[in-house]
C-alpha cells in the first residue's frame, strides 16, 4: 500500500486548504496510506478531514521551526509521496528531504505566482532564493493554471514545459447540494432588488476597497445589495470604509459562512476584485452554484477560467469604474446558468484527483 503524505501549514480558509482537504477526502477512500501533515490543528477546514486520515501535527508556529519535525517523520514514516502546499511549506518539504536522505518522491505545489521583490536579506527574498534553489530537487512541481505554471517558471528560470498543470479539485456534488439551502437574511427572502456578492479572505491581495467605490456607483444607478463573505486582517477597515462611503446601510458583511454555496445560488453576480490570483476557488464555486460572474484580470487563472471573457467579464484590476460598469452588464444581460455550471465541471474533484494519480504513478513507476 502506498504511503502518501500532505504537508500544509495548517487549514485555515483559503484555495490551498479547502484544495488539500478535497483530495484528502477522495484519497481517504483509495488503497493508499495517507497522513496530513501541519504545523498546528487548527483551522476552519479541520474537521472536513476523513477519520480514516492521520493527522500528525508538528506544534511549531514557523514553519522553518518545523525542519527538525518533518525531517524525523520522513526517516520514521517513510513515504512514497510527499505532496507540499504552498512556497514556504515546499521550500522546507525539500530541504527536510535533503537532510534526511531519504527516497520520497516531492511534489511541490504553487497556488500563486510570487511576487519578486528587490529587498536584499528580506524574508521573501530569502525564500525565493530558496526556491531557485531547492525546486529543481523536487520530483515534480505542479502549478494550479497554465498562466500560472508559465509565470512560475519564468520566475524560477526552468524550461517552458518544465511545470505540470492541475487544476485544483473545486467542483463536487456536496456544492450543488448545499446551494439549494435557504438563506435566513431577509436580503434574500423576498428580492426586489438584485444582491452582489464577494467572498474571501479580507487582505490587501482581495482588494475588497475597490469593490466598495464600484459598490457606490452601481447603487447609483440601480438599487441593490452588497455581501461580502469572509473574515480577516482588514475586517474592521473595510466596515470602516463602508461607513465613509455611505453605503453601510446596502453592504453586510456576514463573516465565515460554512455554507458560501447558497449565497452564491441565491445572489445576482459574484465579483472577485482580487489584485493577483492562482486559481481562484470561489469563481470557480460561483460558477457551479449558476451565478453570473464578474472578475478582476489578474495574473494568474481568472481569464483562463472565464476563456479570455467567454463566461463572465473580466475587467483591469482596481478600477472601480470598470468594475461598475462590468457589474450593471452582467444584472441586465447575465451569462446562461447551464453554461456557467458546464464550464465549472472542468475543474471537478474527480478530474484533479486523476491527475494527481496519473502524476503518482509516473514519478513512482507504480499504480496506485
């Protein structure tokens, strides 16, 4: 039986965490041995993983903190793969592998293009030095979009090709499911007037700022509601600036919702204002529940998502006027719901786990 092992910093809400839980729930029911490795148990995604899964927990709060750890496992447990999630967790997966001399196969995954920074000595430059340097000692390093993938090795200076493609595992029947769930917000209940919807986590990268001015100049023109799904670091601002704008009394910002899916079925359009992207979950999702789409045309997998436009606008990133102008569009003449949820299967938990397979059997020379 194959040993397979998931390293992750912990499962916090995020593309990578719900993307490693997925997985986690299709393996679970494989003929392999898989462990869960994180620094913490905690997150908002914890008890979505298997009984049937060991969770070997590191109790480190940094991840360098952790090489001692992953590298005792590695000699102990001896597994065949070790699937990393995320540049600080590959950088450490790989140095771990290095020092404990054993013969795992790496597989290093990047749900983002870096960003390049010319601080000399600052932690990120630090860590994509580390990358340039360990990555090519990884058995394969997978990206989660094409754009990705080519952005990613420019980055890291490898051959074109050199980075495989897989799609997150987004789409399953537990989404279509849990969309058709009522929402108990008024809001909802009785529409009169269209809902906007956003969901993420509140950081600068998401760029929610921008989507509250497109906001202010959308209700100008046409009454509506505005909901923004999520919890974070700029929670308290982004109330804040709702506040300044004048446009409090349309904005609710719910937190973290467990079941996004029914807000996404029962909203008129979903907007990603994000600055840069991988492969974001949440379109993807938004997609599936039948909901029209608006996205920002950030480097990474939005427009190979919506098809350089195909099944939703997509728009430069922060430009509030644009990102009006896209949103009242897409209330008067909105994508087809058939298309939509048609595009959305292409990236299917089942076809992101039969690409990891495939990906398994090729590096292993063995059928799992």
């Amino acid at each position: 039986m194959k040993k397979i092992a998931f390293f992750i910093p912990d499962l916090r809400g995020g593309g990578a965490e719900k993307a490693v839980v997925n997985l986690l729930k299709e393996f679970a029911i494989m003929p392999v041995r898989a462990d869960l490795l994180i620094l913490k148990k905690q997150g908002i995604f914890l008890n979505q993983v298997p009984s049937n899964i060991n969770v070997v927990e590191f109790n480190k709060s940094r991840m360098l903190s952790a090489v001692g750890s992953l590298v005792s496992y590695l000699k102990k447990n001896k597994p065949d793969i070790l699937i990393s999630n995320l540049s600080h967790s590959n950088v450490i997966a790989l140095l771990a592998n290095k020092i404990s001399g054993t013969k795992t196969k790496i597989i290093v995954v990047e749900h983002a293009i870096p960003e390049k920074t010319k601080r000399s000595l600052s932690k990120e430059f630090v860590l994509q030095l580390s990358m340039r340097w360990l990555y090519p000692f990884s058995s394969a390093i997978v990206a989660v979009a094409e754009n990705t993938s080519r952005e990613i090795e420019k980055f890291l200076k490898i051959k074109e090709g050199t980075i495989r493609t897989i799609y997150n595992p987004v789409v399953d029947q537990d989404i279509f499911g849990k969309s058709k769930i009522a929402i108990p917000h008024q809001w909802f209940n009785k529409k009169d007037f269209p809902v906007i919807l956003a969901a993420g986590r509140f950081v600068p990268d998401k760029d929610f700022s921008t989507l509250l001015k497109a906001f202010a100049i959308v209700r100008k023109k046409q009454k509506s509601k505005l909901v923004i799904l999520g919890e974070g670091e700029l929670f308290a601002a982004i109330k804040r600036e709702a506040t300044l704008l004048g446009i409090s009394g349309d904005v609710v910002l719910p937190g973290f919702i467990e079941n996004p899916y029914a807000y996404m079925f029962h909203s008129d359009v979903f907007v990603l204002s994000s600055l840069r992207e991988g492969l974001p979950t949440v379109l993807i999702e938004a997609m599936a529940c039948g909901c029209p789409v608006v996205a920002t045309n950030a480097k990474g997998g939005c427009t190979e998502i919506l098809e350089n436009g195909k099944f939703g606008i997509l728009i430069p990133v922060s430009d509030s006027v644009a990102m009006a102008d896209a949103i009242l569009r897409t209330l008067e003449s909105p994508v087809q719901k058939e298309e939509l949820i048609h595009r959305a299967s292409f990236f299917s938990v089942e076809k992101s786990v039969q690409a990891y397979s495939s990906l398994i059997e090729e590096i292993t020379d063995a059928k799992l």
